[in-house]
C-alpha cells in the first residue's frame, strides 16, 4: 500500500478534530511512503489550520534525507504509529486481516485514529475487516477510509460504494465526519454534510436528473478517471461491532424481531432506494 497526498492530507484533518493532546495510529496495512518534499511544502503553505508545532516539524521532515510513514504522523503530533499487514513489513503486526485479530493473536490495543488506506479492498473476508476496525478504535476515535470507487478494474476483490459507509454508519452509530471523492493526488470534491444523502442516491439508468450522477461526470472531469472514495467516521459509543442491513430493506423486515430493529435509517431514505415490498405495490 502507498502513504500517497490524499493519506497525508486527511491523516493532517484527522489529527486535527482528535481531542488527545497525544493520539495513537495504527494503519490497516503497511504504507510506503510516497509523498514528497514538493507536496509537503504545499501543504505547509495551503494549510492555514497547521498548528506552529506541526508547522516546524513538517519543516524539519521535508529537508530530510528521505522520510518514512512513520515519520509523517510523527511530525504533525501523533505520539504512536504502528500498521497491521500480513506482509510483517516496516516493523507491523503481522496479523491477517481475514481474520478477528482479538481472538487469533489477543491483540487488543485501541487507538485514536485508525486507518484503512487502500487496504480493505484487497481483504476477502470484509466481515472481519470491519469488526477489527471497529474493535481497534477508541470511543471517540476516528476511522478513516480511502477506498476505490470507480474505474479501479481488477485492482482488489471489491470497489465500494456510498451507501456500504452509510449503512455501517446508521448500524453501529458511526457519525459520518467527512464523505468525499478524489484522486491519489490530493484533489476532493466535497459535500456538506447536509447534502451527503446526494451520494447515497442510487443512479438508475432510465432516470437522467440524477444528483449524484452529475457529481460523478465533475469529479471525472476535475479528478480524472480512477476515483477514490473517502469517508471519516466517528466512534460514538463503545459498543459491539454490528453487521448492517442495505438501508432499503429495513422497511421490508421492519414488523418482526431482526437484528436489524434499531438499525438507523442510513441510506434508506435517498433517491431510488426503495424497498421490495414498496416495489411490490
């Protein structure tokens, strides 16, 4: 995996809405750094909300010699920074993501910020992927998601889509901090979060006044072809990892005993998300 400038900039947003004056990473997968010297001096000078520490380390770090990962999060405030990868490499936990790490290695450190950067779509068994970042994350803790979207052909086993975020968010009472698209390169195009049900919208291809689909042509057009998607979640509550149900089809199962009753509504509620049995009508 690669700690590219779309990592860099949301790790620097993360650590930025995390409280503890001394946060804790761990990365789902090792990262090889990728950014340069170039990139952190744009950075430096775009960022009016760099922190004067922050600012002098990242300073230091682009006049060095070549720069790992790890030096990174340490230079914008992170006390800790391990990663998880099957691989063993750059000193990680080599811990297969297929599998409940508590169980198979009694592994159960928690962090502040936990991150699946182009990992999670090369993991088969997404049940325990989820479960493990669930159970690595702190109350309060944010987990960050750079995924691909669209047009990554045969780059892993899957792409993700919205609404997997929105349902996994409305079942385990995730607030959704940030949802975006954007490019390896650092280039996002952004929503409100008043207007994140747009990306929850599902394009049918009859139907030609869809938001989320005009969305998609701009960020093509802005971003290029291979788009990631991005999404920052926040751990609210210290509660067991639950498996969502498709939004949808809450409606479908709403009158009997599932676990999916206090499920919130999630991607339920966006265009063209309609239930089988209103389909049914």
């Amino acid at each position: 995996m690669t700690f590219n400038p779309i990592a860099a900039i949301n790790v620097l947003e993360c650590r930025n809405i995390i409280k503890n004056e001394n946060p804790e990473a761990i990365d789902l997968g090792s990262q090889t750094s990728s950014i340069s010297s170039t990139f952190i001096s744009s950075l430096i000078h775009q960022n009016s909300k760099l922190k004067d520490s922050q600012k002098k380390n990242l300073e230091n770090l682009k006049n060095k010699n070549g720069f790992s990962t790890k030096d990174y999060f340490q230079s914008i405030g992170f006390s800790n920074y391990k990663s998880i990868d099957i691989n063993g490499v750059y000193e990680s936990y080599q811990f297969d993501l297929n599998k409940n790490i508590s169980k198979t290695y009694n592994f159960n450190q928690k962090y502040d910020l936990v991150i699946n950067n182009g990992t999670g779509e090369h993991v088969f068994n997404q049940y325990a992927l989820y479960l493990n970042f669930h159970n690595l994350t702190k109350t309060d803790g944010i987990m960050l998601n750079i995924l691909p979207f669209i047009d990554w052909i045969n780059h892993g086993f899957y792409n993700f889509n919205p609404i997997f975020f929105a349902d996994l968010a409305a079942s385990n009472k995730y607030k959704i901090e940030k949802i975006s698209l954007a490019n390896r390169d650092g280039a996002e195009l952004k929503l409100d979060a008043s207007d994140y049900e747009i990306m929850f919208e599902q394009i049918k291809p009859r139907i030609n006044d869809s938001k989320f689909n005009k969305m998609i042509e701009i960020a093509k057009t802005k971003i290029g072809k291979n788009i990631l998607l991005v999404v920052v979640l926040k751990k609210l509550f210290d509660n067991k990892f639950k498996t969502p149900l498709q939004g949808k089809y809450l409606s479908d199962v709403s009158s009997f005993k599932t676990d999916y009753n206090y499920q919130g509504k999630g991607s339920a509620n966006a265009k063209n998300q309609i239930s089988d049995n209103n389909k049914r009508k």
